[in-house]
C-alpha cells in the first residue's frame, strides 16, 4: 500500500527500500493483449511454439510491458505525498532489461528514493532506484532510474 507521507518526511525515506509483497503473474494473456495494444508481435511473446525452440524455452514478456507495471507496482509499496496536486512520471535516466520473463513467471518490485529537489517553485522531483524482480531467480528483470514529478 502507498504511503502517505508529508513532504518534509522526505529526508527520512532516502535510501530506505520499498517493496509489497504481492507477486504478480505474467500470463500469455497478459502478453498478448500488450503485443496487440503496441503492435509489438514478434514470435517470442505471442507464439509458445516457435519460443519453445529457443534459449528461453518459452515465450517472454516485452520488456516494455514489464516496465510499464512499475505504477502498479508503485501504487502498492511507493510513497505519496500529502496535499499535492498530482504525481507524474517524468522519465527515466536508466534503464536495463537484465533478464527476460517468461510466461507464467511472478514478478514484483522494489523502490529505493535516491533523491529529491525543488526544480521550479512548487515542483519536486524524485528519483527512485527501481528493480523488478522474478519470483525464483537470482537476476533482476530489469534495473533503472525512474522519475516522478510532483506539483505542489
């Protein structure tokens, strides 16, 4: 669940990982309907047999599908702050897809707060560490620098 902190709490979440522990199942389903939303449809995520004969044994999810759950994910382990206007995502300063996860895998994910400022008057950006990991394996499906803008 997020957290809702004040503002000038921020200083105590620096470095502080924020994770749920709801793991989240990557059905064939789940990928399909993104391989068809982005138009993305190659063999390796919407045809278990041709994916079967390759070095990953099964379909994968996009790499951009996995990316695309860190909201979920945030919305459940991520911090927000009180009387705000809105949270937005602002970008990425890095991101690295170190793993593919296969259908029917678990994933979940962490946040980490690396650091805040004030760019424009009523404004803070927040940079989060982010990983999102696969129930079971030892490396990350990906890794990156995720930021949100907040206007106050």
């Amino acid at each position: 669940m997020t957290l809702l902190i004040d503002k000038n709490q921020l200083p105590e979440y620096l470095d502080k990982l924020l994770t749920s522990d709801h793991w989240l199942k990557i059905t064939q389903q789940r990928i399909d309907q993104f391989a068809e939303i982005t138009e993305d449809r190659q063999f390796i995520h919407i045809d278990p047999e041709q994916a079967a004969n390759t070095a990953f044994g099964a379909t994968v999810a996009h790499g951009m599908l996995t990316l695309s759950l860190l909201p979920y994910f945030y919305e459940q382990a991520g911090i927000q702050l009180r009387d705000v206007q809105m949270q937005i995502n602002y970008g990425f300063d890095k991101v690295r897809f170190l793993a593919p996860v296969k259908v029917n895998s678990e994933i979940n994910a962490s946040f980490t707060l690396r650091e805040f400022s004030n760019p424009k008057p009523a404004q803070l950006k927040l940079k989060f560490k982010v990983i999102v990991r696969i129930k079971g394996a030892e490396t990350p499906a990906l890794i990156g620098e995720w930021l949100a803008l907040i206007i106050e």
